[in-house]
C-alpha cells in the first residue's frame, strides 16, 4: 500500500492506518487494495479512523471471494455500508435465523443500513468486494456479537453446511 498508509500491528486481520489526520482514499488506492486482496487471498482494510475509542470508525474492507464471514451484529448501534467495487449478498437474520431481508451491495445497489441487533450474514459472490463501513464507535469486544447457530471460522464442516443454504441465495 502507499506510504501514507501504516499496517496496524494490534489489529485480528491485515489492516492499514493513515499517517495523518484526514484521510483520502483514490482510485489508485482501491486498484492496489483490489491487487493485494487478489494476491494474499485474506481481508484487508484501511481504518479511517485514528483508533478503536474515535466516536465515529469509517472502513474501507476487501473481502476476497470464497472467505467465509461469520454472521455478527451490532447491539449498541446500526451501521451502513457503501458499495465500492465487487458484488456481495447481504442478508439480514434475526436471533432465530428468520431471515429479514435479502440484497446484493452492487452498481445497482450502492448503499444499505442494517439497524442494531439484526445479524449480517455477508457472502462474497466477485474475485473481490471492496466497501465502506460506518458505525459509531468506540469499538470493543461487546460490540460485535455472534449467533450460536453460526458456526465458527474454523469449523469447516458447519461453515460448508452454512454456507450451502445461501448457496442459491442470489
């Protein structure tokens, strides 16, 4: 990544931070995020945002195809997401997997809130979705929450079994 970017050494996945107080992100910015994400096959994200206790966190995350996120939600707060390249299915479920709402984050549909306390479950369907997430901070252990029926990043088994019922969910 750019110069202006430093990788955060305290953050779960490959992250970035800006050097500086206002951060621009450019085209050429999300050309070398898509590339990278391509090349390590892992998520990558660019925190706008100076650090974990800022009252507003603005992401911009590259997930790659075939990754497997786990549904969470928010309880304290909503947030929004921006379309900035790729496409990925967003469905939302309550607490008994009910689903709620079914979209796909596109050219067509560039910008989708998801209210606090309604599970995300994000499947990545291009080479590379690249978007921009905005939620309140600050961000701790409590603010992301996961479902007993989600199976875990490292249960392959229960994660194919999950991933098989959204299999044609588009």
């Amino acid at each position: 990544m750019k110069t202006i970017l430093t990788k955060d050494k305290n953050a779960k996945s490959l992250t970035y931070k800006f050097n500086s107080n206002y951060s621009i992100i450019d085209t050429d910015m999300i050309e070398a995020l898509k590339k990278e994400t391509l090349k390590l096959k892992q998520t990558i994200r660019i925190c706008m945002h100076s650090n974990s206790d800022d009252d507003l966190h603005n992401m911009v995350i590259a997930h790659p195809f075939n990754l497997y996120i786990r549904p969470h939600c928010n309880p304290i707060n909503s947030k929004a997401y921006h379309h900035i390249y790729g496409d990925m299915l967003m469905v939302g479920l309550d607490n008994n997997k009910k689903e709620i709402f079914r979209t796909i984050l596109s050219e067509k549909n560039k910008i989708i809130r998801i209210p606090k306390n309604l599970y995300l479950y994000i499947k990545i369907l291009s080479n590379v979705a690249i978007f921009h997430e905005i939620a309140l901070g600050p961000y701790t252990k409590d603010t992301t929450i996961y479902p007993s029926w989600a199976p875990t990043t490292t249960d392959s088994k229960g994660v194919n079994s999950f991933i098989k019922e959204y299999k044609d969910a588009t």
